[in-house]
C-alpha cells in the first residue's frame, strides 16, 4: 500500500469508522427500519467488516493473526455470550424494560435531562456507565470472586477485534447491569441506549483489534487500542491499568493511566501457563478454585 494512504488510514481509521457507524444506523432508523435491528446492522457492517478488512490490510503484529482453532473458540463466545446474551436478547430486554418502566412510571421522574439534544444525552449515558464499569472493572482485577470469571477475557494471548466477545456469561451479566439498568430506572428512552450500543460495540471492536492506529491526544479521551492493549498484558503492574470502556478520562483522574511512548506491549494473557484455552473448559473455570489469582 501508498505510505501516504497507510499514514492516513493509521491516524483516520477509528475516528471515521465511529462516526460513519453512528451516520448509518441513524440512516437505517431515518428509513423505517426498527433501531434495535438498525443498531445490530450498524454495528455488523461498520464493526465487524471494516475493522477485518483493516485488520487484514493495517495489521500491527503480523504474529497475532489468529490460527482457525482460535477463531471457531472466539467465534463461539461471539455468537453465543456476545451476540446472542447482551446483543439480541438484551437489546430486546432493554427495550422491554424501558416499556414496563415507562408504562409504570417506575423511573425517577425529571431525573434523566430528557429535553437535552440526542448526543448530548448520550455522552452522558457513556460518561456515567464508564464511571460504574470503572469501579466494576477495577474490581474484577482485584476481588478474586470476580477475577475467576473476568479471567476468561484475559486468557486471549493475541488481540484481534473477534475476541471482544470472548467473556463468561456471569461477566456479561454484570456489565449488563452496569450499563444499562441504572439508566432504564433514570428514564433514558430507547434512541440514547441503542446509540450507546452503536458506539460501544465499535469502538470495542476497535480496542481488541490488531490494527496498527495511531490515536494522538485521542488516547486522552478515548480508550482505543493503544490504551487497551497495555490491559491484556501479562505484566500485572501493565495490566492493572486503563479499565476505561468508552473513555479513558476516570483513569486519568483515579490514576490507572498507562501508555509509555517508548515501549511496546509484550506478551499478553493470565498468570496460569494451563488456564483451559477450550470454549467449555474456560467456561468451567471459574468455578475451579485456584484456576488463577487477580492480577
């Protein structure tokens, strides 16, 4: 490839990938299409295959590209935990719940700044839950109860974007309930959480992608590749850093920021050489006492 176009894609690739996810699915809901179904396509189309194709064409290590084995284990933890647990049925949960609290008026009424513009309601929405998973996250590397299931996510010793789903059920779960119940009682409608959703899911493809980008002061704002790398690695005093899940700006400020400018992340993975690699070996792990220690 042109070094200028490969200049370019490093630098503009997430920034115009987010931005054209958000412009799609707003077209496809524009048009009539559902936005639970707009959103599960916005995010197929601008996640999945753009960042593959960029995977393929922009790679940062060649050696990360993952081998067929490891890919039907991640594409199984896609369909079944990421996809079919917190995509589809919890998008249609969520919007039942938004309903049942609607009709009941269960949420805290003038609570949630619903008179403010869409993205602005939104920002707030993602500012708020990374605050939740922060503390959430933080845990989980922390309180061994939780690390015995967020384990599984860490168990990955490459990163490419299909391993974003690779998490336990019970994780899952609990991000769930970080993410979104706080914001259904507050009385958030369903356009601010399915764009959040949007926007989560890409820029979580993103952050688990092997994809050489260059962030600039993005990396102060957002919590890219760059950032999230340095997370999945094996070095605890690495690791125990950047739990941001949309923004990086709680690490800023509790201190957890980590991205030196003259190294680079080397391996990645659990502190256990036999943490189970198997779809249900790792799914059964957790419930093994002493699997592997928080890191």
């Amino acid at each position: 490839m042109n070094n200028m176009v490969v200049s370019s894609l490093r630098w503009m690739a997430y920034p115009l990938t987010l931005i054209f996810g958000v412009f799609f699915y707003a077209s496809l809901t524009h048009v009539g299409i559902s936005i639970a179904i707009a959103s599960f396509i916005a995010v197929i189309v601008c996640g999945a295959c753009i960042v593959t194709a960029l995977e393929i064409f922009l790679p940062y290590r060649k050696e990360w590209t993952p081998q067929p084995d490891e890919i039907k284990i991640d594409l199984m933890f896609m369909m079944l935990v990421q996809v079919g647990l917190p995509k589809i049925l919890t998008i249609y949960c969520t919007l039942g719940l938004i309903h049942l609290v609607d009709m009941n008026e269960l949420y805290l009424a003038s609570t949630w700044p619903q008179h403010w513009p869409l993205w602005l309601q939104v920002l707030l929405m993602m500012l708020a839950a990374d605050f939740f998973r922060y503390w959430l996250h933080r845990a989980m590397h922390t309180w061994v109860p939780l690390w015995s299931f967020h384990a599984v996510h860490h168990s990955v010793t490459k990163l490419y974007w299909l391993n974003v789903g690779r998490f336990h059920p019970i994780d899952k779960c609990l991000q769930f309930l970080f993410d979104v119940i706080p914001f259904i009682v507050l009385g958030v409608s369903q356009d601010v959480v399915m764009l959040y959703f949007v926007i989560y899911a890409i820029n979580g493809f993103f952050q688990h992608s092997n994809i050489d980008v260059r962030l600039g002061w993005l990396n102060y704002i957002v919590s890219g590749p760059e950032l999230h790398r340095w997370h999945h690695s094996k070095t605890v005093k690495q690791s125990n850093n950047n739990y941001g899940n949309n923004f990086i700006v709680w690490d800023l400020i509790f201190g957890t920021y980590f991205l030196p400018c003259d190294q680079a992340v080397k391996t990645l993975g659990v502190l256990n050489p036999d943490y189970p690699t198997g779809f249900l070996g790792q799914l059964k792990a957790p419930f093994i006492r002493g699997m592997d220690k928080p890191q």
